[in-house]
C-alpha cells in the first residue's frame, strides 16, 4: 500500500512534518525541527550505510520505519489521522482553521530547502522533553529549543 504521504513534495512533506512535530513550538523550534530532517538528508547522502537505513532525501528520511511517529498508520493516533487528511488535499487543509499553524510551517520548510532560512541545529536526533526513549539514555543533549532536546550524537 503507497503511503498517502509519498505524493507531497518535498516543501509539503516537510511542512507536514514541522507541522506534526512541532505544532505550538516557537519559530526557533520549528525551524530547528526541519533543521535536524535536512541534516539527516545531508548525513545519509555522506554516509551511505546510513543512508541506506534512515534516508538521503527529505522523503526518504521523512518515511523511514518508525522514524517520525505521525507517519507510523496507526488507527488510534490522532496525530496521523490529521496528517492524513493533510496529505490527502494539501492546499484545502491548508485553509482550514484547525490547521492554522500548516501555511507558516510551509513557508519554513521552503525557506529551510532553498537556504532563505539558516538551520539552527546541527543534531541528527531529537525528542521532547518530557519523552524518555531509549537511544538516548546516557546522552547529552546539544541544544534544548522549547520542548525538545537535541542530539548531535547518540
């Protein structure tokens, strides 16, 4: 079965994903989010056997197993279901006011790829704060941006 997310760009898609995971986060910590997608673009295109595992383009680290927990099809998440609908008619969710944050992650997301907006992170990993995952036992966190801890290293 495609994923319904495979048909956005990759402006969309990562819009979506700034979206989805950092929805309320302050422009610094949205814009930090896409940061860590891009820097998993450039490390997987640097270093194939990574590459290969987590993704060396926007969609294929975006889609990669288990990565981004709102990609992951399960029925009882509302946080998919709305990336769904997202994904299912972009420009109408766009508009809708439930949605209110999407056009703003959008414009970041396109500012982040065409190099109009500066990364602000150089972490490959990240989770929120309250969050208490497993690859990151006995790391330390590079940044802390609102409420997520960035990694640069696990």
């Amino acid at each position: 079965m495609t994923s319904p997310f495979s048909k956005l760009s990759d402006e969309q898609l990562l819009g979506l994903t700034i979206d989805r995971e950092a929805r309320g986060e302050s422009y610094a910590g949205r814009v930090a989010i896409g940061s860590v997608v891009l820097n998993r673009v450039d490390w997987g295109q640097a270093h194939k056997r990574w590459g290969a595992l987590y993704g060396n383009s926007i969609q294929s680290v975006i889609l990669a197993l288990e990565q981004f927990s709102w990609t992951i099809d399960d029925p009882l998440d509302l946080n998919h279901a709305g990336a769904v609908e997202i994904a299912t008619d972009f420009d109408a969710a766009l508009k809708k006011p439930e949605y209110q944050w999407l056009e703003s992650n959008l414009e970041i997301a396109q500012g982040l790829i065409l190099k109009t907006i500066k990364r602000n992170v150089s972490a490959l990993y990240y989770h929120e704060v309250d969050a208490h995952p497993a690859w990151a036992k006995g790391g330390t966190p590079s940044q802390i941006i609102g409420k997520h801890y960035f990694y640069n290293s696990v």
